[in-house]
C-alpha cells in the first residue's frame, strides 16, 4: 500500500439516482457475523464524501474527505440496520470500536468534515485530544504488529483504529488480510434494492 497515493477498492459502486430534484431514500445495511465479534446493537454512522471527489471504476486516491452525519443507527439482533430519508449522494460508514463512547463522538462531529487517510490530520485533529502517553494504536494493533502483519500502522491509520478512537470505518477484513487490499464499503443513497454489508471487528478486551 502507498500512502497518499494508495488505490481504495470500493465494496459497493453504483450510480445516484436523478430526479427533479433531491430525494430522500433509506440506506439498508447488515453487520456480518466474524468470529465472535457482536453484530446486535451495533451504533454506525454515515459520513458523507464531499462532492468535488470524483470516482472511476470504483476506485479512487487517498486522502478522502467526508461530513459526519448526526443520525446513528443500531443494528438488531441479526445485524440489521437502517438510515431512512438520506439525501443523495455516496457514503461511507463508520460503526463503534467499543473503545470510548461513540455517541458523544458523534455529537461532537456532526456537520465537520473527517480525512481518510491523511495521518498528518489524524495526528493533529481526530487524536488532539487524546492523553500525551495514550499508544496510538488499539492492543489488536499491536498484537498484529507482534504477529508480522506488514503495513498495519496504515491500515489502522487508513480506518481509523487508533488510540481510542470511538469509530471504525467500514471495511471487508478478510480482503485485508488475504489480498492485502484496501476495500472499503460504500453505500448509495437513491440506489434501490441496496442493502451495505460488512463485518464487524470490537477493539475493546
């Protein structure tokens, strides 16, 4: 992986439908099940990408810009979630770590615009308020770091697994691990028949 240059392979890809004018739509998604991680009452949040972003065949360069939505949704107990009424337009998602309170986080940047993959920013905005000895990265980065796992710290940066952070941006693990290819969920607002899935991971022991 490269890192302002890195490729993003995108989960989901599909085109907004147009009308005369914005129409409101539900974003329908399920939390997979992987190993024992929970999947029922699980908070995710929708970040918005900022307009100007282009994307081609689904892919696209980091740093990538987004506006943190107000609305969470909790998932029941098969994983399922739902957004209803949300504007046009493609978004990412990002699910609670379970490493500090995500509904205070989301409260705090509601409206505010988050950069995916730009660590100068994480380090200076999204951990400013972190403790000056907190680790930046959670134990199961570490762990991964004992185990050999190459590139983790950008992997951990690029999702947002850090410190103690209260987010997760949605992801397909086992691409990670397998392929070593950064694949990231989307979900469309106006795509029908759409429903976002990912699984899960849970940072707090």
């Amino acid at each position: 992986m490269r890192k302002a240059t890195m490729l993003l392979v995108f989960g989901v890809i599909g085109l907004v439908l147009s009308g005369c004018g914005p129409r409101q739509s539900p974003i329908v998604g399920e939390i997979q099940e992987y190993g024992d991680y929970p999947i029922a009452g699980r908070k995710v949040a929708l970040c918005q990408l900022l307009g100007s972003q282009e994307f081609e065949e689904g892919l696209t360069r980091t740093p990538v810009e987004c506006t943190l939505l107000e609305t969470v949704a909790v998932s029941d107990e098969k994983g399922h979630f739902e957004f209803r009424d949300v504007s046009p337009g493609i978004y990412l998602l990002f699910y609670d770590s379970g490493l500090s309170d995500f509904d205070v986080a989301v409260e705090e940047w509601a409206g505010k615009a988050l950069r995916i993959g730009d660590t100068e920013w994480l380090l200076g905005s999204f951990l400013a308020n972190d403790k000056p000895k907190m680790p930046l990265f959670s134990e199961l980065a570490h762990y991964m770091v004992m185990q050999g796992m190459e590139k983790t710290q950008q992997y951990m940066a690029l999702h947002l697994m850090v410190g103690q952070s209260p987010f997760i941006l949605a992801h397909d693990v086992d691409r990670v691990i397998k392929e070593d290819e950064i694949s990231i969920i989307l979900a469309i607002a106006g795509e029908e028949n759409q429903v976002v899935r990912f699984p899960a991971l849970y940072l707090k022991r």
